[in-house]
C-alpha cells in the first residue's frame, strides 16, 4: 500500500523532522509517496528504501546517510541537497536538477542518473558502480577518489559547460573513457589531493601534462580569488579588484558578479567555498561591527583549517590602523595605507599565488 502525505500534513512536521537528526530517531516513510510536497527542513538518517518522490521539491534537503534504496527521485529537485554517505543503491534519478549537490561518499551502485543535472556538484569518494550516466550533465564537478568510475556507462555523458573546469584526481581521470576525457580535455582539472571542502591544488595540470604532452604549467587566472569587505569599505574592495583583474587574476567581487535573480547568500557562500585565495579587507568599520562580512570570514577561517599546514589561503589586508580579529591574529597581513598602495597589494597577492604554484 502506498500512501500519499499531504503538503498540510509535511507542514505541521516540519519542526519535528528539522529536530530528527538531534533527537536519534529514524524516519521512516517505506512505499510512501511525498510527490509535491515540499520538505525544506532535515531528514538526516531516514529510510526512504522504495520511496516515491518523483517530482518532489527537495532544495537543500540533508540526506546524509538515507537509505534511498530503489527510491525514484525522477525529475526532482534535488538542488544543493547533501547526499553525503547516502545509499542510492539502484535508485532512480532521471531528469531531476542536482546543481550544487554534494554527493561524497554515497553508493550509486547500478542507480539511473539519465539526463541529472550535476553541475557544480561534489562526487568525493562516490561510487558509480554501474550507474547509469546517460547524457548527465557534471559539468564543473569536483570527481576525486571515485570509486569503481569505469564500470559506470558513460554514453554522451557532459563534463564541461560553458567552459566551466571539472576537477579530477590522477587515479580517477584514468578510469574515464578516452573519448569523454579527449572531448574536454582543455577544461580538464586535475588536483593532487582533497582535503575538507576544497581541492588541494597546490600543482594542479590540464590532462595533457599529466600524459605527457607538455610542461606543468599553471595559469595564474585558475586560481580563484575571493575578496571579502564590509560595505563602508568597497571603494577599497573595488581598487583591488580592478588591480588584480587587470594582471588576469579570476576574481570574485560580489558586486561585479552577482546578477539579478540570484541568492546572493548562496553565492557568496559557494564561492568562498571554490576560492583559492581568501582576501578579507580589515578595517575598523568591518572589523568592529556585526554583519555579513564576520560570517565570510568565519567561514574563510573554517576551510583555512581543513588545508595543510603552511598553504596560504587567507591574506587579510589591513586598510588602516584597525585590531586584527582574533581568529586570525596569528596570519601576517599586508597594509594598504601609510602610502603602501594597491600596487603593492597586488604584488603581495602575486607572491601568494607564485607559493602556491
């Protein structure tokens, strides 16, 4: 028996299965089906084994360690859920948009993943056994320690977009069929190792270095920059952007980048995420005041302490004579007043990135 759970009745749960994952117990919703319901709260550690959810709007959902066994998920959206451990076993994905979606450590042994949307998404230890990736779409994808990558079916499969860079590890890229990795070769990424959220790439090659075919080079605009300031300062931000855009630095402005219609918080927070450099302007306007810019910088301090030890991540730049927060009044920074101007910044920032290369 099947049996339908309405909007109202996801609705007046909602604060219970937001607490779920806290309190230990296990929702379980076997043969249920939850299509148009709306469930933006957290199912952590469910069993959702031969569950109907086609169509269901999952956005930002917690799978982390459910039980999807068989579930059909088909044409859902599934945008930035974390599937982090989940078991998709033989699950069916079709059709459904999984932009933004972390999908480490989860078990897509045998699942159908015809025409899903992966851009941008995380596959970090995943298993693709004989998942089906018909015409999928992972483009921008971060595939490290993939397991089991050449039994999956490949056919017509997309891994750059729009020239967006798929990140692979060595062992991984070796897995995947010539003529996906020959097709895209030049949008191609591949990183040592990954630790945390963030690809360690310390030296990462386009795949022709790796087999052979010229020197390591790495292009100083595949680093990503990420400028963090409080609005009293962002003619400041603005300086330093245009300096470094101008030496073909990939640079990330929330006011040059956002575009209309976009979740700025969303944004701001998975572009931190991909940054290579972390760049917070201090001052005592943005240092003394509460704000979003304390939230990027905890969050810029949270990836700083997932990386090894002595790797250079954040280069806060101080722009006049303000305290450093004490999180990270341990990491030397550079000045940009007592006549050092933006100039100097850049080259700063420049000595940085050749560190790193």
């Amino acid at each position: 028996m099947i049996l339908k759970i309405s909007n109202e009745v996801i609705e007046s749960h909602k604060n219970w299965l937001q607490s779920e994952g806290k309190v230990g117990k296990r929702l379980k919703l076997k043969n249920h089906d939850l299509r148009g319901s709306d469930l933006s709260g957290l199912i952590k550690g469910a069993n959702l084994i031969n569950a109907d959810l086609r169509g269901t709007n999952f956005y930002q959902v917690n799978f982390m360690g459910v039980n999807l066994k068989l579930a059909d998920l088909s044409r859902s959206n599934l945008i930035r859920a974390c599937f982090l451990g989940a078991n998709l076993e033989e699950a069916n994905l079709c059709d459904a948009s999984c932009l933004d979606a972390d999908l480490s450590g989860a078990n897509l042994n045998g699942a159908d993943l015809t025409n899903v949307d992966f851009r941008r998404s995380k596959f970090v230890g995943a298993d693709l056994n004989e998942a089906d990736l018909t015409n999928a779409n992972l483009s921008g994808t971060i595939l490290i320690k993939v397991k089991n990558a050449d039994r999956a079916i490949w056919n017509n499969t997309k891994i750059v977009d729009d020239n967006r860079n798929t990140i692979f590890d060595i062992d991984t890229i070796k897995t995947i069929p010539n003529e996906i990795t020959e097709k895209y070769q030049d949008n191609i990424l591949i990183a040592d190792y990954y630790k945390g959220n963030t690809p360690y790439d310390k030296k990462i090659t386009g795949l022709n270095n790796i087999l052979g075919k010229g020197p390591i080079v790495k292009d100083k605009g595949e680093l990503n920059i990420f400028i963090s300031y409080a609005r009293e300062n962002i003619k400041e931000a603005k300086q330093i952007y245009e300096a470094l855009t101008k030496k073909g630095h990939n640079v990330w402005l929330d006011i040059e980048k956002l575009i209309p219609g976009q979740n700025w918080k969303l944004e701001i927070r998975s572009e931190i995420e991909n940054s290579n450099l972390f760049v917070p302007i201090l001052s005592n306007d943005s240092v003394n005041k509460q704000g979003f810019f304390q939230k990027e910088l905890k969050k810029g301090f949270e990836i700083l302490e997932t990386l090894p030890e002595g790797d250079i991540y954040m280069v806060p730049i101080k722009i006049d004579d303000c305290k450093s927060p004490k999180m990270i009044d341990h990491i030397h920074y550079a000045e940009m007043f007592n006549g050092d101007g933006v100039n100097n910044i850049v080259e700063l920032i420049e000595k940085c990135i050749e560190n790193k290369t």
